[in-house]
C-alpha cells in the first residue's frame, strides 16, 4: 500500500473495519495469514506522528515528526516551493463562482435569498459553458484544476504528470534496449484525446498597429515573415477562471524569407531583446507568422488556403509550437515536473473563406508537447495535415500512439498514428535612426521611445548600455512625459545626439509648427496650436 500511495513510513495505519478496532500491523506477513481475502474493504485513516517510537512489528526506529520531513501524498500534493505566474496566483484566489441573477419567474424568494434557480455555479459547469453564446468548448486551465480538486477528497491525491514517451533509465532486471524491455521501464501506449482544457483563453494586440507594422514587410515584399510575441498575462473576465494574453509588440528575429517558406537565423541579440522586455515589464509570450498568398492585387485579396475543409495548422508548424511551448513551460505548483504545459501561444495570418486577411491562435495539445520533446514526431512530406509516428529503433524505442475514428460504418475504433492527423494535436545603421526620429517632434519624445524595435536597435548597437535604459523603461512603464523628457536631457540621450551630428545628422529638434499661433476650432472651442487644419479634439476642419 506504501509502494502504490507513495505513502510516508509513517502518519497511518490500514483497517479492516470503519470502528478501527481491527487494525492491520506493518509487517512482511502474507495477506491469507492476517485474514485478508480478495474483495475486502481495507480502511487509510491519517494519524498524527508521535515523538520517538519503535514499531516492534517491523523492526524499524520511528524519527521525531518535528525533525524528519514527511512527503506524505496524503496529506499534500502541492509544491509551494514552486514560483507561480502572476496570473496564476491571482486566479488561485479567485472563487470562480459563475453568479446568476434573480429569475423574475422562477425564483419565489427574497431579494436576499438563493435557490437551485439562481445560486451560483462551478466554473467547470459544462451545461452553463455550451449554452453560452458563443459556448465555450474548452475550459480554462484553472477551472480544469478546479474539476479535479471539487471531490469529496478535494483533489488531495490530484496530482498534474506529463506523459513520458522514452524508456524509464536504470532498470537492472533486464540489458539495455533493445536487448531487453520490462513492464517497468516501458513506457505506456498512448491514445490521443481531444484536450478539454487550454492554458490561454484570449490573445488580444493591444492595438492595430502592431499588426498592421508586422504585415508590412509581406505588403511591400510579399514574402512570409516571422516575429515573437511580447506581452504580459491576465485573467480574462470572460471565460470562468479564464486567462488573457495580451500582445503589445512584436519583435521579428533574423530570417531568410521567400514566398513559401521562412528560415530562421542565430539571433546573436536574443538575450538583450529578452532583458530589454524585462525592463519594461514584457516577456516572450508566443510566435506569430503569416501564410498569405494574394488573390486579386487591384482589391487585395488573398487566397483561402485555411480552415473549414483544409488545415489549420500544419504538421511542421504543430511541431515548432510544441519545441516553443516545450521551452516555455508553465509553471504548476500541482505538477510532479513543477511545471504542466504551456502558455506559450501560436498566431497565424491568412486568408479566410471570404478572401480577407484573417488571425487566428492556437496551442498544441500537451500530448503533442510529449511526443515532440521525446522526438517520437516526424512530419510527412506530401500532406501538411498529417504526421507520422516514428518506428522503434536500435537507439530509441516509441510508443504505440493511437487515435480514435470512425470507419464506413460510422464505428468509433483505434488507429495506429502513422500517419496522424495534426488536428489531433492542437489546440540598420544611423540612416535608419534619424530616419525613424525625425518622424516625431520634440514633445512626441516618450511615444518614439516606446517602440520596442526601436529600443532593442539603440541596446543592441550599444548606442545606450541596458543598465543606462532602466529610466526610461521606468517611465515608459508608467507612461510619464514628465520623466521621459528628463532622460531626454540626461547624459544617456545626449551621447546619441551627439553621434548623430557627428554622422552629419540633424538632432532632434521642436516642431516649428509648435511656434505657430493658438487658434480656437468654431466647432468644439477647443484651443489649438500649430498649423494643422483639422481640430486635434473634434477632427473637424478648421475652417
């Protein structure tokens, strides 16, 4: 019983019957010499550990509890050592309770009363979830650990494993493989399973024009490109427990790009861009890449070439967002690893059904982060909707992985994955400075600086150190003019204006129109200065 509860030595005892009178003694006996028959209800009942104690029956000194620490599966199986998303620790303090109104005809109480009717409910009710328009397919990953911990035990023996895909190491009852495998050592087969639940509800750019940057280089080249995501995580009210990622720039890495295909190149700055982040309190929080092909040039069209019918997303692609997520992990103080999936998502750009450019996001199954970290996952040459399971070899043994479909007859059996439908795992120089700075006047100094590409180019050309840029990330994070015009006169920004003119560059300068008279719009009364010919409040003209 030890062994398979992964029970401490100490802290309970076996019964036979619920009075505890008939306890069963720690020691080597057979079952039939203590009088227990197949089909008998034994009894764990939790006892707290006394000071130092010798069981007569085993043989075997009992430490002081207040010295020894017990990893008792009994008792708890979190890990609080684990240091969660911020997220993640708000939604654990959240109830998650779904609270319904009053119902004006059902509903025969008080204002202050509660019935079956109006009473709040779980945040994993699935009828409440899909007659929801729209209905929500997936729960949120919090509402998912909810389910699990919301039995009569309330989940003390829930615990979080990832599927292991490679043979367990150490086994001496046998040779290595492939000279020889046991029960023990082998892994299990796997059935591919819908995924219930998802890490990340909602992915939301924070405005239009990260994406409308993004897609430039395809508009004027109309190769594909590629970028990473950076933002920042929170709850998202909309779905019960559910979890927002918010996009706020995208930053695009070296690459070879042509019409279909990207390479990615070594990024010698990769680990200033994640410190530049950092200061402004960003991380890496997805990829995102287009597949578009134009359709009409003269009405900027683009070919539908995903969804309904067609793939969403490709063996290839499914592959890449596992190696991603894999590298992102989620952490999980309900973990046996301390981390459980992946928040980590996947956005593409293509063309919909109505010939318009479309984004969607998606995540690929944990199962599907398994396979790939386990290298058991190859995609097929001639479908981009199909992978393939990897044969077993002299090197390496894989698992049988199976899916379920319906055959002629529309009954539901297994098939082996090879091959496996995808849909089974998803869910510069100074020129170029001045250029860019000469674009913004002197008063638009904080809304220039705040584009990430432009901080990672003035960090990574060593133009200003990372550790002279926490100022003005400070000030960028708070969105203080006030501040940011102080950096602007500081010792850091003067050194590049300095360069600047030494590269024959003009600085930064006031905008002259800054120096023009006030004028009043006749519309709205509002006090305008410059020469624009349009109110800067009611957009109206100025004559």
């Amino acid at each position: 019983v030890r062994n398979t509860l992964n029970l401490a030595t100490v802290g309970w005892s076996l019964y036979k019957d619920r009075q505890k009178n008939q306890r069963i003694a720690n020691s080597r006996k057979t079952l039939s010499s203590i009088g227990v028959k197949h089909g008998d209800l034994l009894l764990l009942h939790e006892e707290p550990v006394a000071g130092s104690s010798v069981d007569s029956d085993h043989g075997m000194d009992i430490q002081d509890s207040a010295a020894t620490t017990v990893n008792n599966a009994a008792t708890s199986l979190t890990n609080s050592a684990i240091i969660e998303d911020e997220v993640d620790i708000l939604l654990s303090k959240d109830d998650g309770l779904i609270h319904r109104k009053r119902h004006p005809q059902l509903c025969r109480h008080g204002p202050l009363g509660k019935c079956i009717h109006c009473s709040p409910l779980e945040p994993f009710d699935e009828e409440y979830l899909s007659n929801l328009e729209p209905p929500i397919k997936h729960l949120s990953f919090h509402s998912h650990i909810r389910k699990l911990r919301s039995g009569v035990d309330k989940g003390k023996f829930t615990m979080l494993e990832n599927v292991v895909c490679t043979i367990t190491p150490g086994c001496k009852e046998h040779p290595p493989w492939p000279n020889g495998i046991c029960t023990k050592c082998q892994p299990n087969a796997i059935t591919l399973n819908r995924q219930r639940y998802r890490h990340v509800d909602y992915i939301m750019f924070q405005n239009s024009k990260i994406m409308e940057n993004f897609l430039n280089y395809w508009r004027n080249s109309g190769c594909q490109r590629l970028g990473y995501l950076y933002g920042y995580y929170e709850p998202h009210r909309d779905v019960p427990l559910g979890i927002k990622t918010v996009v706020v720039t995208i930053y695009e890495p070296p690459q070879k790009n042509t019409k279909n295909s990207i390479q990615l190149l070594e990024d010698t700055n990769a680990e200033t861009v994640d410190a530049v982040a950092k200061l402004i309190g960003l991380r890496k929080v997805g990829w995102i890449l287009t597949d578009l092909l134009p359709e009409d040039v003269q009405k900027g069209s683009v070919q539908h070439t995903r969804g309904g019918d067609m793939h969403l997303m490709s063996a290839e692609e499914c592959m890449m967002a596992a190696n991603f997520q894999n590298n992102y992990p989620n952490p999980c103080k309900y973990a046996r690893d301390s981390s459980f999936g992946s928040k980590f998502v996947t956005v593409i750009v293509s063309g919909n059904s109505d010939n318009a450019i479309d984004i969607h996001g998606y995540q690929v199954s944990n199962q599907c982060m398994s396979l790939v970290r386990d290298s058991c996952l190859i995609p097929t040459k001639d479908d981009p909707t199909l992978a393939y399971v990897k044969n077993s070899t002299n090197t390496q043994y894989v698992p049988d992985v199976f899916y379920k479909m319906k055959d002629e007859y529309n009954n539901e059996r297994l098939a082996l994955g090879r091959p496996l439908p995808v849909e089974y795992l998803l869910i510069d120089n100074f020129t170029v400075l001045t250029k860019y700075i000469e674009k913004y006047s002197n008063d638009k100094f904080l809304e220039m600086v705040s584009d990430f590409h432009f901080l990672t180019y003035i960090t990574t050309t060593e133009l200003i150190k990372l550790e002279d840029l926490r100022p003005l990330a400070t000030a960028i994070k708070n969105e203080a003019v006030l501040e940011a015009t102080q950096y602007k006169n500081g010792k850091a920004w003067q050194t590049v204006e300095q360069l600047m003119q030494a590269n024959d560059m003009p600085p930064l300068l006031d905008d002259p129109s800054n120096t023009s008279q006030e004028w009043s719009c006749t519309h709205c009364t509002f006090i305008n200065t410059g020469s624009a010919e349009t109110c800067e409040m009611c957009s109206l003209p100025r004559s």
